[in-house]
C-alpha cells in the first residue's frame, strides 16, 4: 500500500494529525471516519497518540493499519459461481456468543448440503 499524497506538502508521512483530518487525507473518497479509525486503533491495528484527551495518528501508521486489514485471497474456492475469500487471520469471537459444542460455519454446512445432493 502507497502511502496517500497528502493535499498539503508539509505534511509528511510521521506528522501527528488529528483523526479527522487524517481521514480526510488518507480516504480523501470517504469511507473510513473517525470512529472507525478509533474502532481499529481498539482492535490493535492503528497506533494512535493522545495528546490533551484528543487523538492523532500519522499516515505511515494509517498505511500500517490497511496492511494489517488486508484480506488476502489463500484459499480460493468457487461455489455456484460465487467466491469465498478466506481473511489472513481468524476473526475474533464475537463477545457474549454462546457455543454449546463445535459451531458450524455456514460454508462448512453448504458444502455438506451440496455434498449429500451429489450423493443422492
């Protein structure tokens, strides 16, 4: 991942700045706001500094951030014309679910379900 051309020249890509410009720079198209940026510097991917109960962060540490989000196509397979990408790293279990034994994941039980049609 490149690091974004900031609008200003004199910011570089260490400079501490406030969330919300640090979206507006590094997402200039939208889709990341300043609650996501905190939302992923809780989940340990984007360091982030307090200074007077304000957060910052830089653009290497926003660049950082999307290589830790990356999802990396390891195990591509194809299921009635649709692809199943598999993340780099297991997702955490979601706080309070319950599990009574071993869970099933949803392609585990559609490639049973196709697997007995075939068998039929």
């Amino acid at each position: 991942m490149n690091l974004p051309v900031p609008a200003n020249d004199n910011i570089g890509p260490d400079q501490l700045l406030p969330l919300r410009e640090a979206c507006k720079i590094a997402f200039p198209l939208g889709g990341m706001t300043v609650s996501g940026l905190r939302r992923e510097a809780s989940r340990g991917h984007l360091a982030i500094t307090r200074i007077a109960n304000k957060d910052f962060t830089t653009l290497r540490n926003i660049q950082e951030m999307g290589n830790l989000c990356r999802v990396v196509a390891e195990d591509l397979t194809s299921i009635g014309g649709m692809n199943v990408v598999k993340a780099e790293k297991p997702l955490p279990e979601q706080p309070g679910s319950l599990s009574t034994g071993a869970s099933t994941l949803p392609r585990d039980a559609l490639l049973a379900k196709i697997q007995r049609h075939r068998n039929a």
